[in-house]
C-alpha cells in the first residue's frame, strides 16, 4: 500500500522550487484531508496576513521552522477561539456559515485584534486530539499480542491527559471492537489494511507531562481545546467534549515540566515484573529542542538495554516524518529491539492505513 503523503509544493509554479508561503501551503494539506472551510480561511489570512502587521512580522519570523512550529494551527485556533467569543461579528458569522466573505471577515478580525492573536502565536498548540488514541490503542495491541503484560504508560506533551484515558474508550478498528464497549467516547476511524491484532489491552497506570497542562475542570483550558478543533468538523467537537466529562471523572495524572527532565527520572523508577512500560508521544517531537530530543533518545535507549521479556519496554510515536509528508505510527520495542513503521495515519486519526507489525 503507497502511503499518502500530502501536498509540499506550490501548486501551478513553473518552477518546482518555487516556495509559498507556510499558511498558503497548509491550506492545501487542509482541503487534502478533507476540511476546506480551514483550507479557505487559511488562504484568506495568507492574502491579507499585512492587516495584522505584529502578527504578519512574528510569522515571517519563524522561517524554516514555521511547518514544524505549526503557525498553521495556532493562527486557526486563534481565529476560531475569536469567532467563538463572537468578539468579531462578521468571523463568528463567517464560521457560522451565514456567509462565505472569507477576505473581508479574515481582514477585519486581523486588523482588529493583532495582540489577541500574537498572543495566541506565542503559545504551543494544545490540541490533544483523541482521534489519535485509535493509533496508540491499536498499537499497544500489537505489544499486548507479542508480550501479554499489563501496561504502564508515560506520555510526554499530554496536554490535557485526554489520551492518557485510552483504556476507557470504545474503538472500532477495522471490525475489531476493543476498549471499553459502554464508553461515551467512541472512536471509529477509516480503517485501511487488514486489522490489528486482537488481543486485550490492560492499563494499570498511566501518567504524563506537560510544560502547561490543562486542567479539564477549568473552562479557559477546555474552551482553548475547543478551538483547536477545526470548524468544519463538529463531530470532533463532540467526542472532545466527551473526552473532558470522562477525565472529569478519571482525572489524567500529569505533572508540569520539560518532557526529557521528567522522563529520565520515571525511567530511572522501578519497574515490576510483568509490567510493560511504554512512552507514548503523539505530534510533540516537533516542539522540542534538538538537545531535548537527543535526551529523550538516550533515556529511551538506556531504558531499552535494561528491558527483559518480564519487564519489557517500548516507544509508540505519532509523528510526521523527516519530510511533513505523512504521519507515521512508529513501534520501538525492547529486549528485541525492533524499530517498525505499523501505519500511516491521517493527521488527526480520521484514518489508518495499518502496515502491521
């Protein structure tokens, strides 16, 4: 099966290294993947990005990092969470569908609240999608089948906890029905290839960290989740909600701090026999420092050395890959040591495209 990879060259250029803009180049990933209210409204900022001047001028500044550092998404987040304050009449009536004016509702929120959104640019996306619990579900599966443990998870970059409840969700994975089956939360994504293997997934702990955790029972932390979630898709806003109501009554345990700091030290705790430790990452690696990445690798591999069949220990990455073409589901195991692509996956879970193991 060919992965699908999504667009990275400007489309109708006569020359193949002709550069546009990062916000004009995501609105094309957006209408690839299926939301084109995002596709169009990033489009729209992009042509009159110049009415913000202190927002247009941080943006540019970014560079090479600007996919990696996803001002996409917080350019998006930040005119959603506008709209949804209903602080600028026209945007809120844009996102309404009451009209399709793209350009001037995008030049009149820009011009009027630039601070508003250099402030939300400065903060990292916290989109903690559960959509992707679909993917880690399925590959803690595949742990489950070849080791038959109990699991402990640690994730860094948890933002709210949402996925570090994966246990108590109810999936639907290519015909395999898994999770907990009277869960309010179902998760069903498109599934291509043949399924995961059926084997019982077991959470006895679950823990995680974040350099700004957000707290589901405080309404400023969920009403900034809320506007991560893109417009278009109101199903997504309705699982997230569910997603809250279940954290509200099994609260993630997360702790603040810097995810290589935090992770040394619970790799260094003692793990029980007939345990499997697990790290979990999804769409954080981007965000880290080059030395913070190189921390986690070595914690991990010291982690990996010690590993034995009772007390085994593993990686389950959602990540884009080197070139932002395709979302990878990367299993690293240890004592055996493998490193193995499993899926490839939509950005937000919406699909698998499952390789196996």
């Amino acid at each position: 099966m060919q992965p699908e990879r999504f667009p990275t060259m400007y489309p109708g250029s006569d020359d193949p290294t002709a550069s546009p803009s990062e916000l004009y180049r995501q609105s094309l990933v957006m209408r690839a993947i299926g939301t084109p209210f995002v596709a169009d409204l990033l489009a729209a900022v992009d042509r009159q990005l110049d009415k913000a001047p202190l927002s247009a001028a941080l943006i540019r500044s970014w560079g090479d990092t600007a996919a990696s550092s996803a001002i996409a998404m917080r350019i998006n987040a930040a005119l959603h969470a506008l709209a949804r304050r209903g602080a600028e009449p026209q945007l809120a009536a844009l996102y309404a569908g009451e009209h399709d004016r793209f350009d001037d509702a995008i030049a009149l929120a820009l011009a009027a609240h630039d601070e508003f959104l250099v402030d939300w640019l400065l903060r990292v996306p916290q989109t903690n999608e559960i959509g992707r619990a679909a993917a880690l579900h399925a590959a803690l599966m595949v742990l489950a089948k070849e080791y038959g443990h109990g699991f402990e998870l640690f994730e860094i970059g948890a933002s709210a906890g949402l996925n570090l409840n994966l246990a108590r969700y109810a999936y639907d994975l290519g015909g395999v029905r898994t999770g907990k089956p009277d869960s309010t939360v179902r998760i069903a994504p498109e599934w291509r290839g043949s399924p995961p293997p059926d084997a019982v997934v077991t959470v006895a702990e679950a823990r995680g960290v974040d350099l700004h955790p957000l707290d589901v029972n405080d309404p400023a932390a969920c009403e900034r989740l809320a506007s991560f979630i893109f417009a278009d898709q109101p199903e997504r806003a309705e699982r997230l909600e569910r997603a809250l109501e279940v954290g509200r009554g099994h609260p993630p345990r997360l702790q603040v701090g810097d995810a290589a700091t935090w992770l040394a030290e619970r790799l260094t705790d003692p793990q029980a026999d007939h345990r499997h430790r697990v790290v979990l990452h999804s769409m954080v690696l981007q965000y880290l420092s080059a030395e913070d990445r190189a921390r986690i690798e070595a914690s991990v591999q010291r982690a990996g050395a010690s590993a034995t069949p009772d007390r085994p220990f593993a990686t389950i990455g959602f990540e884009w890959d080197d070139a932002r073409e395709r979302v990878e589901l990367r299993l690293r195991s240890w004592p055996d040591g493998r490193d193995r692509v499993i899926a490839h996956c939509h950005p937000y879970g919406a699909w698998i495209a499952w390789i196996g193991g």
